[in-house]
C-alpha cells in the first residue's frame, strides 16, 4: 500500500480528489443555505439545485465520455479543473453585482465539466496503473468520496455561516485551481492513435453503442444498473418518514440514520481498501447488492429504532462494495479507448432511472405503502443481483478475474 501510495500519478489523482471534494462540498452546502435564505425556503427554488447538479449527467455523460476517448486525459482534466475556476469567479462577480440567481450557474457549470474529466481519470488509471493495484486504488478515492459525505454537510455548513456567500463561491474556486495544479503531477499524456482517425462524434458515439451492446458483461452490467437505479430512486426520498412513520421518532432522528451509515461506507471503504487483491470486482458487486436488498427489506418492515439503525450501518459497511465493482468492473472489462464511452453509457442508466422512480416516489406512497415501497426497492435490488449471477459462469476471458 505504501508503495502504491508513492506512485506520482496516484498521488497526483488522489490529491485532486480530495481538492475537488472540499470545493463541491462547500458548494452543496453555501448554494443550499443562500438559497433557502434568499428565497425563504421556497420548494421550487430549492429542488432546482439538484436539477443544476443532475442534469448535466443526463444530457452530457455520453458526449463527454466520447470527448473523454478522443482527447488526452491529462491535458483534459487540468482543463475542465481551470475552465470550472474561471465561471466560478464569475459567478462571483455576477453575485457581487447584485443577482443572487447567478448561484445556480455554479453547480450547472462545475457538474457539466465533470462529466468531461470524471472518464479521463478513469482512463488515466486503466493506462498506467497495473490490473492487481487498480482496485486498491479505486477503494481509497471511494473512501475520500465516504469520508466527504460524514464530513462535508459539517465543512460547507461552517464555511458559509461563518464567512458567507462570496467567501464560500471563493472557496470553491480555489479548490479547483488546486486540483489543476495537482493534476500537474500526473505523467505525460501517451500520445492515442485515434487522435490521428478521421472519425467523426456520431461515429465514435455509435461506435460506443456497439461496443457495450457486444459485450456481455458490460450489457449485463447495465441491466443491474437499471434496477438498481429504480429500487434506489423509491426510497431515496423516504427516509424521513422511515424515521417518523415506522419509528415515530422526531423527524431529527433522521440526522442519526444518515451519521451511521455514513460512518459504516466509511468503514467499508477502509476494509476494501486492505482486501482489494483477495476480491474479484464481481463478488464485491454481488455481495453489495444482495446486502442492500435484504438492508431494505428488513428497514421497511422494521418497527425497533435500534435495529432499523444497525441495519443502515451494516448496508452502509457494504456499500463501497458496490461502488468499488461497479468502477473495477468498467474498468477492467473496456479497452482504453472506450472507457470514457462505457462509462457514459452506463452510469446514466443507474442515475436515470433513480430519478425517474425518485420523481414518482411521493405518490407511490400515498397509494401503496411505506412498507410496500422498502420491499419493492429490496425486490428492484435482487432483480439486478440476478443480472450479475451469469458473469460467474463465463471463462475467464470475458470477465476479467
């Protein structure tokens, strides 16, 4: 690990992650609380935040993976990082004018950009990092990721009470021009032959298409995403009324359920990261999920506060195991001229499909049941961990051991 740890290019991609953590972070938060300030809490106005910050995947995930394949990662990443700089510093200066507005351009810009280097790192560890320490790297940029989600509520709350608006947009600003200068460190740009084709977008796009339609693995990959993203969207905005509903706890209780899962992908990073040699990406992925499902069927029926909190510590130890499979298992089963593509494919189909059954969720309650929406989202789980029961009996030349 210490070893690994040396290398120039995981040091260079780890410390942009841990810049670009710090300034999404306090962004999330400072837009969040301006805001609600501004508009008194108005729903609208709040909800289009996460419009700004999922958006973005939908419309632009392909067409920057595609860009992703076609340009040279090192030199697309520092520039997404100082062009994500350049609007936050004017935004600020919009703000400083007078409209408050401008503050949504912010998430929409940064979120935008990040579907353009998001797929260059990928393809930049599949180039240069041996097969046998990708996933110990893959654990330890998730467990920054889990590391930020207990931490950074804490750090962009602060931030903005403390100093404000300005200071908080500033703040980000700067993180992304630190990321850039990180990503400095990275190794020269290999020169990509297709740079050289005459291909058009249309053509590598569809090329794209072809690409993960031919392999199984990556189909079935996408068909596990799928139901996941609908068992996930269910109940994503349920919990409070898990808290109030089936616990009648106070609906601040909710901040409990959250701290310990939190704290449990925390610890599930950590415990991924010192075992990544001795599991396969695939069991990794499958017993995330049907830890998931049986975590969600046993919360929606659960009545006992104690055991509804020690059932989302104990799906929150296992969740990197997806996340960590999902990215090893792109990863390893792409050329790395269709990395940006598969993962442009792909990861929409898992946030599309959250947000389509996300938008639906509040009513499918008032017709069903709470209970009826946790066991369904458990069911949507197992579906998808049937989709993962065919790459355990392929050889070994079709899914990478």
């Amino acid at each position: 690990m210490l070893d690994l740890l040396r290398n120039r290019l995981v040091q260079a991609i780890l410390g942009s992650a841990l810049f670009l953590q710090t300034g999404i972070w306090v962004r999330n938060f400072a837009v969040l609380l301006y805001v609600m300030e501004r508009t008194h809490g108005n729903a609208f106005a709040i909800s289009m935040i996460s419009v700004a910050e999922y958006a973005p995947i939908f419309i632009f995930s392909f067409i920057g993976g595609t860009f992703a394949d076609r340009w040279r990662p090192k030199r697309t990443m520092i520039s997404c990082d100082v062009l994500s700089a350049v609007s936050v510093f004017a935004v600020l200066i919009t703000l400083v004018l007078g409209t408050w507005k401008a503050v949504f351009f912010t998430t929409i810009i940064s979120a935008v950009l990040s579907q353009f280097s998001q797929p260059s790192g990928m393809k930049l560890i599949k180039e240069h990092l041996p097969a046998e320490q990708m996933q110990a790297v893959m654990s330890i940029y998730q467990t920054i990721f889990t590391a930020f989600m207990i931490f950074g509520p804490i750090l962009g709350t602060f931030v903005f009470q403390r100093f404000g608006i300005l200071v908080s947009i500033s703040v980000m600003g700067l993180a992304f021009l630190l990321s850039a200068g990180s990503l400095t460190f990275l190794p020269a740009d290999r020169i990509n032959i297709q740079e050289k084709t005459r291909t058009t977008l249309r053509q590598e796009m569809a090329a794209g298409v072809r690409y993960v339609l031919a392999k199984k693995v990556l189909t079935l990959l996408g068909l596990c995403f799928l139901a996941a993203g609908l068992g996930g969207g269910l109940i994503q905005p349920l919990g409070i009324f898990l808290v109030t509903e089936r616990l009648g706890l106070p609906k601040e209780s909710l901040q409990w359920l959250m701290t310990l899962n939190g704290i449990g992908m925390l610890l599930g990073g950590v415990v991924v990261m010192t075992s990544a040699k001795t599991i396969t990406p695939q069991r990794l992925l499958t017993f995330g999920m049907f830890i998931s499902a049986l975590g969600l069927i046993v919360s929606g029926f659960s009545t006992i506060p104690w055991l509804t909190y020690l059932v989302n510590l104990i799906m929150g130890l296992f969740f990197p195991c997806i996340m960590i499979g999902i990215n090893m298992m792109i990863l390893q089963n792409s050329d790395s001229q269709f990395i940006g593509r598969v993962n442009g494919i792909l990861m929409p189909m898992y946030t599309g499909a959250m947000v389509i059954t996300m938008s639906l969720s509040g009513v499918l309650k008032e017709t069903f049941s709470l209970v009826a929406m946790y066991e369904a989202s458990g069911v949507m789980y197992i579906i998808g961990l049937l989709f993962l029961i065919p790459l355990f009996h392929m050889p070994k030349s079709t899914v990478v051991q």
